[in-house]
C-alpha cells in the first residue's frame, strides 16, 4: 500500500514537473541578473561559490532589495503592532469582556512571532516575490513548540491549484543529508541504500519529496494524522519508498503571487519580469562602455617587430630597451573611436 502511495505521487509530481518547466528559464534569466545567490534554477552550482559573473550593473539587485525591504517595513515591521483582530459578529465585537479576551490573543500571536523566524523569513518571501512572481512559505510547529517558517526556493516547488484558483498542492523536490534523513524519519522507514551511505558518509545528501495536497478519501470520524484534511507525504523517489505519512488540518504554505493571469496555473509574474528587457540593455550598455573604458585607458599596442627587447613593461615606471637608431615607436593602436568617460 505505502508502495502504491509511492508511486502514485510520483506520477503526479512528474505531471507537474513537466508543467513547469517553461517557468525555470524564465526564472533562471531573473536569478542571473537580479538575484545572483539564487541563480541555480537551472544551473547545478557549489554552495558559495560567486554567481554574479554575468553582472555589470547591478541596479536591478539594488532595486530588487529596496523594494521588499520597503515591503517589509510597510507591511510586517517588528517595530509595529502590524495587524489587529476583530470578530465578524458585531455584537461581539462590541462586547467588552469579548474584545478584552481578544486583545489577549493578539498580544500572544505577537509573542510567538516574535519568539520564530518570522521576520528573517518575510523578508525573503517578499524578495521572491519581486523577482520571481511566486513565493511560498512553509509554516509548522517544531518539536519545541514554537512556530517556524521556512521560505523555499522556487527551484524546489511544484505547485497546483483548486477550482477558485488558490494553491491547495505543493510538491517539495529537495535533499538532506543522510543522518538527517534517518534522524527525522528513522532507520526502520529508510531504504537500506541511506543506511548503507550514512555508514560510509553521513553527509552525502539523499533526494527526498514532500507531496502536500487535499486528501479526498478520509474517514472525517477519525481524528489521526492519516485522516487530516491535509495529506502530508514524505517519499524517497529513489527507492520509491514511503518515509512518512501524516496530515495537517490546514493548508502549511503560503504561496502569494505578484500578478497572476487566470490562465496560468499556479504561477505568477513579477515586477522584474516586466523589467527584465531593460535590466538586460542596462547591463549590456554597463559591459560595453566598461570595454571601451578599457581601451581607452590601456589601449592594444603597435610594437615593432625588431626594435624593441621584449617583454614591453606598460606598467606606470615601466623601462623599454630599444636598439639605437630605431624611428619606430610603440604606438597605440587606433580604433577609430573616442569615448567620453568621466567618474
């Protein structure tokens, strides 16, 4: 049966594989030029390795940065009381025993925000969703009580939606180390093929999937975690094996998109996408005048071919031996072009 489950989800997480791809070169052009640290859509990088070679202006990085730190300020500062509750019957909500008990929550929802990750996370939600029109948030409770949230590069997401256009399915493809994988999910539920790598090398990652999507069959009397609203799988897709299975009575992501066309599903568009044809002229123009800076600074030579001991020195104080009596000089060579430059 867990086989079955297996492989169930693997033929709809390969469904949704296929519908994204026409996103990832698309995202991959916006990672290379405006969030260079995630520019590994596409591209299998080294954890930090430079990836900003393709950069010669970095406006957009700027811009991108300001935009969701102002974001962030306006609309979650920490410094603020950023949101308020208030109950939909108004007779409750004038009630002042009522409003009183629910001053009290809100003052314990500002405490565990701020006891959790919130803040770093937020900010780069709002930074994914600049830049790449989707983002998605991952909100659980640990194992010590408290709320975590976890935004997740759109390089590892699959996403769906249900009738009304809201995202109720998130596919996780991402890896763990070996020990991590038997620490959360134990050595009776692992392949022999993670056990056998965590003797030799404990940190040598393994592929995991994470499928969370509406359960449809569920007995509604039964309250465990297999019968939650919410199915939450873990798989190995290696060995097409089941890691886990539980549930959530809620939805656990949050996937707000920037501009959303009603024929695309499951994905958004962001403001620097609309940008993007002229984030690439700027940073073309940027590489060609620093080119033409270049040579007008330190121009290609005319030496001849008999009068001068070589190597020729063209660093500032540089001695050039030349034979006596030589007219030929080392002359620039001219490129017919004369670029105004200024600092």
């Amino acid at each position: 049966m867990a086989d079955q489950l297996a492989s169930n989800i693997l033929k709809r997480f390969h469904v949704l594989f296929e519908q994204r791809q026409v996103w990832e070169s698309h995202w991959q052009e916006i990672a290379d030029f405006v969030v260079p640290r995630k520019a590994d859509v596409t591209k299998r990088r080294t954890d930090g390795d430079k990836r900003a070679e393709l950069v010669f202006d970095g406006t957009a990085i700027h811009a991108a940065e300001l935009l969701s730190a102002s974001l962030h300020g306006m609309l979650t500062n920490s410094a603020t009381r950023w949101f308020s509750l208030r109950y939909r019957d108004r007779e409750l909500d004038s009630n002042d025993q009522a409003k009183e008990w629910l001053e009290s929550v809100e003052d314990d929802m500002y405490l565990a925000f701020a006891r959790s990750n919130f803040q770093e996370q937020i900010h780069e939600l709002y930074h994914d969703l600049i830049c790449f029109g989707t983002a998605v948030m991952f909100i659980e409770q640990d194992k010590e009580n408290q709320v975590r949230f976890q935004t997740r590069h759109c390089r590892e997401l699959f996403l769906s939606e249900d009738d009304k256009g809201r995202v109720d399915t998130v596919y996780r493809d991402f890896h763990m180390p070996a020990r991590a994988v038997i620490q959360r999910f134990g050595e009776e539920n692992v392949d022999n093929s993670v056990l056998k790598k965590n003797r030799t090398n404990p940190y040598d990652k393994v592929r995991i999937l994470h499928a969370v999507y509406p359960r449809e069959e569920r007995d509604i009397q039964r309250i465990d975690t297999k019968n939650k609203p919410f199915a939450s799988v873990y798989i190995d897709p290696t060995a097409k094996t089941v890691l886990s299975e539980s549930g959530f009575d809620e939805f656990p992501y949050v996937a707000p998109r920037f501009l959303k066309a009603s024929f695309e599903i499951g994905y958004g568009r962001s403001p620097a996408m609309t940008a993007l044809p002229d984030i690439k002229m700027l940073n073309k123009m940027s590489e060609v005048t620093i080119r033409a800076a270049q040579k007008q600074v330190d121009p290609p030579l005319l030496v001849p071919d008999d009068g001068f001991m070589m190597p020729i020195r063209t660093v500032p104080g540089g001695l050039n031996f030349y034979r006596s009596g030589t007219r030929d000089r080392i002359e620039p060579l001219n490129i017919g072009a004369n670029n105004p430059l200024g600092l």
